[in-house]
C-alpha cells in the first residue's frame, strides 16, 4: 500500500529553491556588512600615528575585508597587525579603561579579554581611537535584521 500526497513534488523542489537562495542571501548580506564594517572602520580609524613629527603608522590604508569558508566568514581587519593597531584601538593607561569599560553592553567580556593582551602597566599615554569594534557594533544589528528580512521574503515565496 502506498500514499500519495498531491503537491509534495512541489513542495520538495520549493525547499531545495529556498535553501540555494538563502544561502545566496546570507552570504550576499554577510559580504555587505563586511563592507560596511570596513568601510566604517577606515572612515574611523586616525590617517597617520606620528612620533616626534614623523609619520609611523597609516592604519587607514591597511585595513581590509577577507572573505573565507566559501562566503560565509568575513572577517574585518588590519593587514599586518601590530601591538601598536590595538594600543590605537584601546588607547594606553587610563584612556584604555575608560574605553573598555564605557559600554558593557558592547564592550563584552570577551572583547575586554582580547584588549587585556595588549595592556602593559596602565602608565601609557596614547589616546585610544576607536575604529574597528564600533564599527562592528554598529552593523551587527542592522546585519540581523537584514538576514531576517530577506529570509522572510524567500519564505513567503515557497
């Protein structure tokens, strides 16, 4: 004995549809939020680090976007990192706390973790500048809310 379900057929090639296209969709919003992240982060970021007037660090020109996992990691960074690219994130001393600590909302632990590796002994003077992470913060949710449009629109579809 067999049963046949009239319209399964459809159904089964409609959900095939969905998964091509949401993959589609994923890795197109994922590839634009890396943009926008980038792009944020260099608009941020200081042109030049001096040190007795002389020009020693253009981090602007080294940050970039790096699409991996067949499109679905991005990842947002700077080429050649240095303990210098973080201690320009985080600031030294003083200003490094006060950056780490101003939102715990965004600034998480784990985040915290990462910017401890690059605190010495808190009697630094360098003025953190923020550009990558707020960056970050800045689109993740725009980044969710995307995804969650765009999916709806292929669900209605199938």
């Amino acid at each position: 004995m067999s049963i046949k379900i009239k319209g399964l057929d459809n159904l089964t090639k409609d959900l095939r549809k969905f998964g091509q296209d949401a993959t589609k969709v994923v890795k197109r919003e994922l590839s634009n939020s890396g943009t926008n992240i980038e792009r944020a982060a260099i608009n941020r970021a200081p042109a030049f680090l001096s040190s007795s007037g002389k020009a020693v660090l253009n981090i602007k020109q080294r940050i970039d976007k790096t699409i991996d996992n067949g499109g679905f990691t991005v990842k947002v960074g700077v080429q050649g990192t240095t303990d210098l690219d973080a201690y320009v994130e985080f600031g030294t001393g003083l200003n490094f706390l006060q950056i780490v600590n101003a939102n715990p909302q965004l600034y998480t632990q784990e985040v915290k973790e990462l910017a401890r590796i690059f605190y010495k002994n808190g009697q630094g003077t360098l003025k953190g500048t923020p550009y990558l992470f707020p960056s970050y913060f800045e689109e993740a949710p725009k980044l969710i809310e995307q995804l969650k449009s765009e999916l709806d629109k292929l669900a209605k579809g199938v």
